[in-house]
C-alpha cells in the first residue's frame, strides 16, 4: 500500500502599495501556520491612521477593513491568517485625489515572501489582475468617497 502526502501550505507575506504622485500608503497581507483568521496580537498591526489626513494634508490611505470587529480592531494594516489553499483580503483605498486621477497598485516583491507557483490577484471591479506581474493603474475614488479591492492569495 503506498500512501501519498498533500503537498504543505506555506507561509507568505505581501506588501501592496497604493500610490499617486510622491504619496503612498501600504498594508502587508499573509499568512503562517501559528496564526488564525481572528486578531492575533504577534501577527496583524491595526492601522496607525494617517497623519496627514489629520492634519488635512493631501493623503493616500490603504486598510484591510475588518467591520464585524471590535471598531479599535477594525482597520488593519497588516492581516496574517492561518495556512489555507485560498485566502481573500478586502482592502480600502481612501485618498484626496480627485476622482479618477490615476492611482498604482504594486507588490513590493522586495518586502514579500511568496513561492514561485502561488497565485496573487487583484480583483478591481469584475476584473482580476496577477499582482506578480507588475503594477497596475485604478482610478481615485474621489475625497470622501473609498474604493474596495479584493486580494487573493491561492496556493498550489
């Protein structure tokens, strides 16, 4: 009888950026074997906010919403989770460009850690998009107005 084994997950890390001009702001998605898909305090960083959206500077801001959380839990800057085939992040993008100025969307393959064979996706709209294979451009949403992304994360 000879017996085969799954091949195992592995962790990863990705840093995304959004981008316009000589703005940008940043979330580090991922995951690892000790984390789960709750808060982990070792793991995920709640959003700091943004400084100059504060300030009333011009700002990009970039967050993996977490709504059903605690509202101190709810934005978060990086989201590891636990191992799995198939992992999803919504990310919200905020910015006081005005609607339709071109932003980018890049993996920062300096700052990531994933495997050569593993999907990462961008879904803006209805379309998808290899974040592996380069930047790519969306539109502003426009001040006051938030754009919803989602990334996927598919090992082999």
């Amino acid at each position: 009888m000879s017996c085969t084994t799954a091949a195992a997950l592995e962790p990863m890390s990705a840093t995304i950026t959004v981008s316009g001009g000589n703005l940008y702001d940043y979330v580090v998605i991922g995951e690892h074997a000790a984390a789960t898909d709750s808060y982990d305090n070792a793991y995920d960083t709640i959003s700091p906010g943004n400084l100059n959206a504060d300030m009333g500077q011009p700002f990009i801001c970039v967050i993996v919403p977490q709504p059903a959380w605690k509202p101190a839990l709810s934005k978060l800057r990086g989201d590891v989770r636990s191992l799995a085939k198939k992992q999803e992040w919504p990310l919200s993008v905020t910015s006081t460009f005005a609607k339709g100025t071109p932003l980018q969307v890049a993996l920062r393959t300096e700052q990531s850690r994933l495997s050569p064979a593993m999907a990462l996706t961008l879904k803006v709209g209805d379309k998808m998009y290899d974040l592996k294979a380069g930047p790519l451009t969306i539109p502003a949403p426009g001040p006051g107005n938030a754009s919803g992304l989602l990334v996927s994360a598919e090992q082999p």
